[in-house]
C-alpha cells in the first residue's frame, strides 16, 4: 500500500497513469464497436463453429469476435515496423538512418506509419474475404453483397482506419502516459480476454464437475510458466568490462548484459504467420478441381491447421521459432559494433584482446544464449498447444487456456517494463522532491 501511495503523492507519475487508464478504456470501447453491415448473428455462429478464430479473437481483445471498427488491432503497425528492420539491413540508406541518432529513428518511424496503411488495407480485405467465406459454408451470409466494391470498400477503410487510430492512440500513450503505448494496448488486448475465458470455463463446470480438474491444473501450470518466463525474461550473461585509468582516476569496472530472450516475442510472430499462412492458402485452393492441388491442400488442412494442430505443426512451430530467434538477434545485435564502442572508450573484456577477438567472443556467448532463448520460446509457446491436445485425449475434454504462451511472454514483458518505468519515475520524484 505504501508503494501504491508514493505512485499517486507524485503528481506528474498519477496524470500519466490516469491517462494511460483512460487511453485505455477508449481502445477497449472501441473494440465493441461493431462496423455497421455486419450480421452479428451469424458471426456468433460461426465463432462457435470454429475454435481457431475464438482463441484468435483473445489476442485482439475481441475486436474480431465483434467485428469491430478495430478488427485487426494493431497487426499491420507490428507487421510494418519488422518489416522495416529487416530492411535496415537490407538498404543502406535505411542502414545510414538507423545509425543517425533520434532524427534517423523519427525517419524511420515516420515510414513504419505510411506503411501500416497499405497493409491494414490489404489485411482488412483478406480477413472479410476469410470470415464471410467462413459463414458461408455454415449456410450463413456474414456481410450481405460483399461481392460489390460499394459494399465492401467502406468497411475496409473503416478498419483501416481504425488500425491507423489505435497507433496513433498508442503514440500519444508513449508520450503522456506511462510505458511503451503500443505495448500497452497489446497488453490490454491480452488480459481482457482472460474474463470471458474464466466465466465460460466456471459456467460449464457448473453442469460438468470434471472440468474443474483440468482448468485447475492449467491454472496452476500457468502460474509456474509465469514465474518460469519472468525469470528467464530477466535472465542475462554479465560480461564483465575493465576500463582503464585515466589522467590520474582509478579504473573502474563494468558488465555487458546479454539476456538469454534477447528477440523478444518477435520469432513467435514470424514462425506463427509462416506456419498458418500455408493453411490459408489452401482453404482458398480446397475446392480447385485440380485432384493434385486438392490433395495437396487437404494435406495442408489436416497437418499444418492451428484449430487442431498435429505433430507436423509443432515440430514446424518450434523449429521456426529457434531459426527466427537466430536470425533476428543477427540483425539487431552487432558485436562489432559493441566491441568497437567497448576500445573506444579504453576499455576491454578481461582475457581477451580489444577489437577483432571482443567481437568475436560476443557473437559466440551471443549465439550460445540464443539457443537457450530460441527453445524457451519454443517451449513457452508450444507446452499450452500440448496441454490442450493431452486433456482432449482424456476423459475431461478440452478447456480453453486463460492465457497462450506467447500472450504470456508479451504480458510479463509490458509488466516488467512498467514497473522499471514506474520506479524510475519515482526516483525522480525523491530527487526534486529534496534537491
């Protein structure tokens, strides 16, 4: 309570946590938002139907489930910034950016936001197309006509749109409020989610006693991966730095973290778009009259479908995942580069030369935790996937998660970062309060 009390004796920490809750409570109204033209009958149908789209539909705080007029969240803006990663390291001018300090940055993300647009367009086109061919093959009609460009092309401006408003929204959180604003409204997204999921599960336990044993189990297994992820989360090899004396000052000495998770939940998005992306091609392709095109895609639809994945889809899960946490820590890690900052500023790792050799020792102990890190995100996001297929198998049935994996990891993560940014905040305060 005493903590809570300093938060709000600090006037400048209490505005910025009451505008974040306010920003907040905006995202979430908007999220219930249905966009007008859409038969919300037959969309409750068809997410009864379809498990897939139900657990997709947590992840965006039920804007899909509402086809709201912030259906796809902040998916375009997460997909457009990776995108534009990769390609500092693809284009040199976007390379010269990067290294140019906070104008470089601003550049940058000043491209990140034309490029959402485009793909919130695009997206919004392929999820209609996908939902209201969904609804169709359970004999319903979700958006009447949208075949016709003057149907179809208002909605798809609107969730558009919509996507442009929650970044904007999140960018006036970083500013005003208190953490990272686009992490904060994924972190909303997530935990909002969790009640639905838990008065579902109580609701059918009243008529079926057996399924409190498996929702209990979950539910202690979820609250030992979440001490398990915070610990790996904050998990680092300390390197230590030696910088010599100078000009009569004694030396002092340093560390170099490097976390054991140093991609974050990046690799899961990659490996999650790459595995399903596959599936949603061959729903497109299962009625082609093509025997060879239609067994291939019937084969796609049995072993590679999220709804219930198979072995193929975790083993194809777990291997993108580590690939993706090598290959991203690659562009966003540069060992040279630490290593030449390390000399310049007359210092070094004890044992090993300055220069060539620090990089090199870098990238191996760097490539050592990515191993480490790549089968945690693996383990972390694949363990709900087998829980869920161990407990259909048995006799109490499936019981939806409160949480997934990667949800999980993006929770502990936002909270972790707030608390940081809370205490830091605070200190400032201690520190006008008697400088």
């Amino acid at each position: 309570m005493n903590y809570f009390r300093r938060i709000f004796q600090a006037p400048d920490l209490r505005k910025k946590i009451l505008f974040t809750i306010f920003a907040v409570a905006i995202f979430r109204i908007a999220a219930h938002i249905t966009v007008p033209g859409v038969d919300v009958a037959a969309l409750q149908g068809l997410f009864e139907q379809n498990e897939l789209l139900g657990v997709f539909s947590i992840l965006t705080g039920g804007s899909l489930e509402n086809f709201s007029i912030v259906l796809m969240g902040l998916t375009p803006y997460i997909n457009a910034s990776i995108i534009l990663q990769l390609m500092t390291v693809v284009i040199p001018r976007l390379e010269e950016l990067s290294k140019e300090g906070e104008h470089g940055r601003n550049k940058i993300n000043s491209y990140t936001r034309w490029l959402t647009f485009p793909l919130a367009f695009l997206q919004s086109y392929g999820m209609i197309l996908l939902l209201n061919r969904s609804a169709s093959a359970g004999g319903a009609e979700l958006i009447p006509g949208v075949e016709n460009l003057n149907i179809i092309l208002p909605i798809m401006l609107t969730i558009s749109a919509g996507t442009i408003f929650l970044m904007w929204l999140g960018e006036i959180m970083t500013e005003k409020g208190v953490g990272n604003g686009i992490s904060m409204l994924i972190f909303a997204s997530i935990v909002s989610g969790i009640p639905p999921v838990l008065g579902q599960t109580l609701g059918i336990a009243q008529f079926d006693k057996s399924k409190l044993i498996p929702f209990a189990i979950l539910l202690a297994i979820t609250v030992a991966l979440t001490v398990f992820v915070v610990l790996v989360t904050e998990g680092a090899r300390q390197i230590p730095v030696n910088y010599g004396s100078r000009m009569g000052a004694r030396g002092t000495q340093s560390a170099l973290p490097i976390r054991i998770n140093q991609a974050g939940m990046i690799p899961i998005i990659f490996a999650v778009s790459l595995v399903t992306f596959p599936t949603i091609i061959a729903q497109f392709l299962q009625n082609s009259a093509n025997p060879v095109v239609k067994a291939v895609s019937t084969f796609i639809l049995n072993n590679l479908n999220g709804a219930s994945p198979g072995f193929l889809y975790i083993l194809l899960y777990l291997v993108f995942i580590i690939a993706f946490t090598y290959f991203y820590v690659s562009i966003t890690f540069d060992p040279a580069k630490i290593a030449e900052n390390i000399q310049k500023r007359g210092g070094f790792v004890p044992g090993i030369r300055p220069g060539r050799e620090t990089a090199e020792f870098l990238a191996g102990v760097s490539s050592r935790l990515n191993l480490w890190g790549g089968l945690f995100l693996g383990f972390v996001a694949v363990l709900p996937i087998l829980l869920m297929k161990f407990f259909s198998t048995q006799s109490f049935g499936s019981v939806p998660l409160l949480i997934s994996g990667a949800g999980l990891i993006i929770v502990v993560g936002v909270i972790l970062e707030l608390i940081r940014q809370i205490n830091a905040q605070l200190v400032m305060h201690d520190y006008d309060k008697f400088g």
